[in-house]
C-alpha cells in the first residue's frame, strides 16, 4: 500500500493571524526558511553558496547609503504585511532599527525600506510575481536579483497599484538606487555569480 498525502477538509480557511503563528512556531530544518504565499506555508532553501559574495556585497553597498536609523541584514527573519495576508522572509533587507525593539517573531513589513530577493528556480515565479505585488504597494525599493537571467531589476515608487518606476541592468553595469538611498550600485561582483 503507497501512503498519499490526505487533505484536511475544516468548516472554514485558517485565518491569517494563525496561519502566521504556525509559520513563526515551525521548526524548519537548517537552511530552509518558511513564508506565508498566496495564503499557504512555503518552505524553501535559502540561496545557493555562489550567491553569497554579491549578497554580501551587496548588503554592504546598502548599509553605507541606508537611511538614519536602518540597517542592512540578510538574518532569517520573517516581515508581516497583514493587510495582503502575506509573510516573507527576504534574502536581504533594509528595515528602521526599531522594528526589532517589539515582541514575537516577526516584524511589521511597513518598517522596510527595501528588499532585494535573489532568484532561483524554486522562488522565481514567487518573487517576480506574488512578491512584487505585495512589496510593490508599501516598501520604497525592492531589488530582484535575477540569478538565471544574470540581471538585476530595480522597483521603486510604491503605489495602491504597485510599483510606478522599473529599471533592469545586466550583471557588471551600475544600476541607479533611488531614495531613501540616492546612489549608483556597483555590481560588477554579481557576474561571476549569475546562470
């Protein structure tokens, strides 16, 4: 007998607030992460090793331009965005130092001042998509950094509609960061770590 997973059948959907206290309490194995998408519990692995020089490269870029009283981090931590009914935990972000003086797991997603999210082939859809629109209606600038594609797409200008400005360089060339940051990203170290 082959043992198939069996789905739960409930009166009614969990509620976001629950949904989030099962992701916060989740013991995920290490190097695995868990986000709130599209109303249900992801868990994926968090990037590849050759990811690690730009991301760290560019975490420092970012935390030389951030705004007073923010810092740059990649720390598995998890952003809530109640009103989309959505959690992420970014690969990297900047976020108002005093999102963290709170209590619980999880930090209110309105303290961010940006995200960037490295692709890969299991979170791609996620972060060009579900990601996009969520970010897309509150945090200033939201970097993708296109892994497969060797590019790097910068979001900013947030609106009720999504994001009102787009700007895509490849790997090597600067690309513009607008405020809060006002700076032009070198990532000349990203091409060595793309396709």
């Amino acid at each position: 007998m082959t043992e198939q997973a069996t789905p739960i059948e409930t009166a009614t959907p969990p509620t976001f607030d629950a949904l989030l206290r099962t992701v916060e309490e989740m013991d995920t194995p290490d190097g695995f992460k868990a986000e709130l998408i599209r109303g249900k519990i992801i868990v994926s692995p968090w990037s590849k090793l050759r990811y690690s020089r730009p991301m760290r490269d560019l975490r420092a870029q970012l935390q030389a331009q951030a705004p007073k009283g923010h810092f740059a981090d990649t720390s598995p931590f998890l952003f809530s965005f109640p009103g989309a009914h959505r959690a992420f935990g970014p690969d990297l972000y900047v976020v108002d130092e005093s999102a963290f003086d709170a209590d619980g797991r999880h930090a209110d997603g309105e303290a961010l001042s940006l995200v960037a999210e490295f692709t890969s082939v299991s979170t791609k859809d996620a972060d060009w998509e579900e990601k996009l629109d969520v970010y897309g209606r509150l945090v200033p600038v939201y970097l993708v950094v296109d892994m497969q594609e060797s590019e790097i797409t910068c979001f900013s200008d947030p609106s009720p509609h999504g994001y009102r400005s787009r700007t895509t360089v490849s790997f090597g060339e600067p690309l513009r960061v607008p405020e809060p940051f006002g700076f032009e990203l070198d990532t000349s170290t990203f091409a060595s770590a793309g396709s």
